[in-house]
C-alpha cells in the first residue's frame, strides 16, 4: 500500500511583513467597530444633534480641540524628515 505523504515546509516570514499583516487586521477591526456603531439605533440623530461618546459637542470643545492635533502634527514633522532620509542597506 502506498501512503501518500507531504512533507510540510516551515517558511520563514519577514518580521516587516507580519508586522504590517498585524497593523492591517488592527485597523480593519477598529473601521469594522466604528461602522457598524453607526447601526445604532438613534446614534446618527445623536451626533447630528451634537451628542458624542466623548460628551456634548459645543463650539468651545472644538476651540479647546484645535491646539492639541495641531501640537499632535507638529511633532509628527520632524519623524518624518529623519524616516525620509533612511536609506535602506544595501
């Protein structure tokens, strides 16, 4: 009697790209969350009438607002310039 066997090989993965599969799937469950809480009922109405998770939506909580991501991007600036000017070994 033949037996009809295969061997399994063991294939190494770049960490860079199970990384990346890790950050997407990440990312796929957030967007799926944040959709489908749009399924709510009332949770549409809500926000158009300026009710978030976070709390009531006033003029004054967008002003308070601004400084923090306009810090948030400044501090993203210089990571950007040092990651553009790696270059890969080669």
């Amino acid at each position: 009697m033949k037996t009809n066997s295969t061997n399994l090989l063991d294939i190494k993965v770049n960490i860079k790209i199970k990384l990346a599969a890790l950050w997407a799937a990440l990312m796929f469950c957030y967007i799926y969350g944040d959709f489908f809480t749009l399924f709510v009922p009332g949770r549409i109405k809500g926000l158009m009438e300026g009710h978030s998770g976070a709390g009531d939506t006033t003029p004054g909580n967008i002003v308070n607002v601004c400084p923090i991501a306009f810090s948030s991007c400044i501090y993203d600036l210089p990571i950007g310039f040092v990651g553009s000017q790696i270059k890969p070994h080669t």
